[in-house]
C-alpha cells in the first residue's frame, strides 16, 4: 500500500514540488520558521526514506485539518490516517485519476477553530479549474469491469440516500455535523467502489457523478459548520469528479460552490475567476445555480468597491429567482421557495453592508431573520447559523445593538447548538460591544451554546 502521504496530496490534486512549498509556506505562516521547499523531501517522505521534522508534520497536519495533538499523540505516519479516512487503500495499480476522488477525511468533525489559508489560491487555482474545463472538453472513461446485479442494487441505494441528503441541503431540523457524518459515508462507500472495484461504461460515469455528488455534500454542509478549508477540499473533489464523469452542470455547481468558500474568505479575485470558469462549463446554468452564481458574483464585486456591476448581478439574480419560481410552478416540484427567498435576501444584505451601506440592507436582514425564525415558518436551513452572521453583522454596522443581540438569541434558539467555528466567529463580532448588557448577554449565551 503506498504511503498515506501519497493520496493525501494527489486529493489536493498538487504535484511534489507544488505540495513542498505549500508545507514550507505553512509552516512559515504558522510561526515555525522558514524551511527549504524542496521536492526531494516529499519524495522521500513518501518513500519512507526519512521522517518529516516534527514541525513540518505540524505543517502538514494543519494543511489537512489533523489536530496537533493527534500529531504527537499517534506519531508518524500513522496520523495522517486521521486525514484519508479508514478505509479506502490504493496501492501501486490503481489508477492515477482514481486517485484524485479520495475523501479528503473521514467521519472525523472539526472541533477548534477555523483553519487559515486555502490549499489553491491564484494560479494554482486556475491551473486546476483550467485541467477541469479541459476534461470537460473530451472526457477519458475509467477502465475496468462493467458492474452487474448487486452491485447495481447497491448503487441504487446509494443514489436514494444521496438523493434524501440533498433534499437536506436547503431545509433541514437536523444539526449539520450529522448531516455532513452522513454525507462522508456515502462519498466513502463510492470512492471505495471506484479505488478497489474498478467499473467501466454507464457505470464508471455513475460512480464518478456519485462522487461529485457526495463531495458537494461535504462540501456544503462543511461550509454550514464554519469549516472552510474542509469546504475547499470536498468543492475540488467534486469539481474533479464531474470533469471526469463529463457532467457540464454538476462542475458548474461545484465550481460556484467553491468560489463561495473563496468569497466567504474574503478572496474575491479567485471567486470571480471560478464563476466565469462555470459559466465556461455550462453556459445554460441550472436556475438554482445561477442564482447562486448571480449572488456571488455581487459579492465579489462588492468586495472590490465595485457597486455599479455588484447591483448589476443583484438584478440578474433576481431574474434567476423569477425563473426558479417559474420552473417550480410549471414543473410542480416540492422545492421550498422560502430557501429560494433567502439567497435572494443573504445577497442583497451581504453587497450593501460590504458596500458601506448598511441602510439598504435594513431590509433583507429583517426579511431573513423573520423567515429563518418566525413562528409558523418553513423549516429551517442548515446554513441558518452562517447566514445569521450576516444579520448580526449587519445591525452592528446599522449601530442596531439591541437588534444584533437579538438575532443571536434567536440563532441560538433555532439551531440548538451553534458549530463551534461559527459561535466563534459570532463572539469575533460581538467583542467589541462587550461592554454593553445585551451584547454581554448574548455572548454568555453563545459560550452555553459550544460546550460539549
């Protein structure tokens, strides 16, 4: 079996020397000093010909979202197992592409805080949306053998719980690590038909769109927990996957997935190259997409002070809207159209308050906290809590203090218990205003709300 640190990197999707300087990079910013980002060394770590220094395992392990103390506590390699999973083992025939599907963790839940930095910025980004749109262009079938009677069955019921677990996606009472548990477990069991099985024709593709799909699962419901380098990892697994199975609208939406996690780490530049690259893929987006890809790309505008084309993609999402609303109608589908009603309002508060006009977006951010909290509303979704900081945000700049407060009483209440990353990001916010009661108070109730 090759080493754990062989698959490990080929998920981030880098080459040696790519991966080299990425630790050497992390270790730097993580106050470890400077290393030498050489090739060699991830070759010979991979080989098992040396053993990485101790802070360069910390490097690694923060990279792929290991704990520290698991570093020390299990030693090498065997930690890195923590961040491949327990199960899927590709030896020396698998095939390279294959390699590339491996979940990035296993049923294993974030609980610190938020990891920094993202595997792929700038041009290392682009070189791999680049190599997905090219596999778009002429995608290469997986070889192996054609799968039959129950494997068939098996696949059949792996789609149904991927089917009722993205019907989660937009409306859900359950607590997003347990949704993302469940989701890791199918990408598990999917991957690990593609790595030890092997498939061909109708149903290679199936499999590899199953893993697109289960890894846009992780990838939002990571994202709902506050876990945005997890995020990352899953959207470019699923990016990957859907290039390969040659799925123009399922890459579409994994790229404008990823491009949200840019956004919500205040990289606008990657985010917008990422929309242009989806709307590359599939030129006749998804109406759920484009909305989605409408938002964002007012987002990134607006991150960038620029208002005119941020209100620009504000009225195309509204249009986006419109027609979602006008495919349910015709179609009869059971979609929630509050989910639909709340991307509309995250956008336009979100661009108006990152536009230094908070005043516009008074509106929207009562509008999604009446309809996520109201007596009698629809069910709740699982970004709730993501999307609430935007409304706590929000009040804080409009200097509504009392209204903040209430809105994370209220997120409070709806959620049960808030992802740790996310109750911390909400004290982030609130710090600075401890000194009034209310404020105080909410921050008391937050601290109730991420004990174990």
């Amino acid at each position: 079996m090759a080493n754990p640190l062989t698959p490990l990197r080929a998920t981030l999707g880098l080459s040696q020397p790519e991966y080299a300087s990425l630790v050497a990079r992390t270790h730097d910013d993580l106050g470890l000093g400077r290393m030498a980002a050489r090739r060699e060394k991830v070759s010979r770590w991979e080989s098992g010909r040396i053993v990485p220094e101790h802070s360069a395992q910390l490097a690694m392990a923060h990279i792929h979202g290991v704990p520290a103390r698991e570093v020390a506590r299990l030693g090498w390699p065997f930690w890195m197992h923590l961040a491949t999973g327990d199960g899927v083992p590709l030896d020396e025939d698998a095939r390279a592409d294959l390699r590339l599907y491996l979940p990035r963790g296993g049923p294993r839940l974030a609980t610190s805080g938020r990891p920094t930095g993202f595997a792929l910025r700038g041009d290392r980004l682009a070189a791999q949306v680049h190599g997905a749109l090219t596999r778009l262009a002429g995608p290469r079938p997986v070889l192996g053998r054609e799968a039959a009677g129950r494997a068939v069955e098996r696949l059949d019921w792996i789609e149904a719980r991927i089917a009722a677990l993205e019907a989660q996606m937009l409306a859900s009472l359950l607590p997003s690590r347990l949704l993302l548990a469940a989701a890791l477990t199918e990408h598990r069991q999917v991957v690990h038909l593609l790595a030890t099985a092997g498939h061909c024709g109708g149903a290679a593709r199936r499999l590899l769109l199953l893993s697109a799909r289960t890894a846009l699962l992780c990838s939002g419901f990571s994202c709902a927990l506050g876990e945005l380098t997890r995020a990352e990892q899953h959207a470019l697994t699923a990016v990957r996957a859907a290039a390969a199975a040659g799925d123009c609208g399922i890459s579409a939406t994994a790229m404008t997935q990823l491009a949200r996690h840019h956004l919500l780490a205040g990289s606008a530049a990657d985010a917008l190259g990422l929309l242009r690259a989806a709307r590359t893929a599939a030129p006749d987006l998804p109406t759920a997409t484009a909305l989605e890809l409408h938002n964002c790309e007012a987002s990134a505008f607006a991150q960038l002070g620029r208002a005119t084309e941020a209100a620009r993609a504000l009225d195309l999402a509204a249009e986006a809207f419109t027609s979602a609303e006008a495919d349910r109608a015709a179609t009869g589908t059971a979609t929630d159209p509050d989910a639909y009603r709340r991307f509309v309002a995250i956008g336009r508060a979100s661009v108006w308050t990152l536009l230094g006009r908070p005043g516009k977006a008074r509106p929207q951010l009562a509008a999604l906290a009446n309809s996520l909290t109201a007596s009698g509303s629809s069910t709740p979704s699982p970004y709730s809590a993501l999307w609430f900081l935007y409304v706590v945000n929000g009040h804080l700049a409009l200097g509504e203090l009392d209204v903040a407060a209430d809105a994370v009483h209220r997120v409070r209440a709806l959620t049960g218990e808030l992802p740790p990353v996310l109750a911390s990001d909400l004290r982030h916010l609130l710090a600075p205003h401890r000194h009034e009661r209310l404020l105080r108070e909410a921050v008391d109730d937050l601290g109730t709300a991420s004990a174990p």
